[in-house]
C-alpha cells in the first residue's frame, strides 16, 4: 500500500508533512530527508495505537486534482 504524504514548508523555516489516508498523522523536519524519516516513525506510532486495534487506513479509490476557480481566490469585499 502507499499514501499520499503532503509536503509543506513551514513558516519558521524547515518543512512539516501530513499522511492523507492517516487522519491526525503529522510529522515535521528541519530538512526534506530529516521530515521523510519523521514521516516513517509518525506512520509507525499511528498504526501501533494504544488500543491493540489497527485504525482503519482509509485507501482512496480515486485521485484528482482540481482547478481552484480564480473567484474563490479574489479577496472578500
């Protein structure tokens, strides 16, 4: 299985990261190679929960990206 890891950079510099199939899974870095191994250990906290049960991955049957329309970008007012 793989996930969808989504990359950001972070305002106080270094760069933070969110699992999309793990609701709540996030983890940050000072450098892409230091936020991927975070990334790792997070996924490996999240599946080993406190409960003894595996949370449910949510596998997405499709992937699409979608245009932002230009008037939601346009300021308010």
């Amino acid at each position: 299985m793989e996930v969808t890891v989504l990359v950001y950079e972070a305002e106080e510099g270094g760069y933070w990261a969110h699992v999309a199939e793990m609701p709540g899974c996030f983890s940050s870095g000072e450098t892409l190679d230091e936020l991927r191994a975070n990334v790792v250990e997070a996924m490996e906290a999240w599946l080993l929960n406190d409960d003894g049960e595996s949370p449910a991955v949510y596998e997405p049957i499709a992937r699409w990206q979608v245009p932002v329309p230009k008037s939601a970008l346009q300021p308010a007012g």
